[in-house]
C-alpha cells in the first residue's frame, strides 16, 4: 500500500490537510483560499471549518468582509501530529 492511501485510511483527506494547510501557511488565510489548495468546493471546506470551530481547533477573526482563519493551540497541536505522522507514513 502507498503511503498515502495509508494516511488516508487512518484520517480523512480533506480535514487533516486543511489543518495541516493552516500549520505551514506562510499569508493570511481564508476558506475560499484553503478550498484551492486542498482541491475541494468552497462550500465543503466551510461545513468542515464550522465543525472545527465548535471543537476548538480553529478561529474565524473577521476582518471587514473577509474572515480569516487562525489555528488555536489545540489545533496547532493536532495540525502538528498529523504532519509527523505523515513524515513517518
């Protein structure tokens, strides 16, 4: 089995990247931004950051019309493991 369809079968896709995604980005971001990088539809990527958001991994900072998201220290954690156990897959 490749070493990615191994990390899939323990996490989901999607969800894991967008956190990872948030971990290492360098700019501002947002969901329609984070939707292009993990090649998912916008309206996927908001259902999955709202439930995100009730657990506590991320934050929504609104700024004028944009709301920008921000890892919480739960979510940098949970964003970093995933990551190493990636490197070990």
């Amino acid at each position: 089995m490749q070493n990615k369809e191994i990390f899939n079968v323990f996490f989901r896709e999607k969800p894991a990247m967008m956190l990872v995604n948030l971990k290492n980005a360098k700019n501002e971001v947002y969901a329609s931004s984070l939707a292009k990088q993990i090649d998912c539809t916008y309206s996927h990527v908001v259902k999955i950051l709202q439930e995100m958001e009730k657990a506590g991994l991320i934050n929504f900072e609104k700024q004028g019309r944009l709301k920008i998201l921000t890892l919480t220290k739960t979510g940098a954690e949970i964003a970093d493991n995933i990551d190493r156990i990636r490197a070990l897959l």
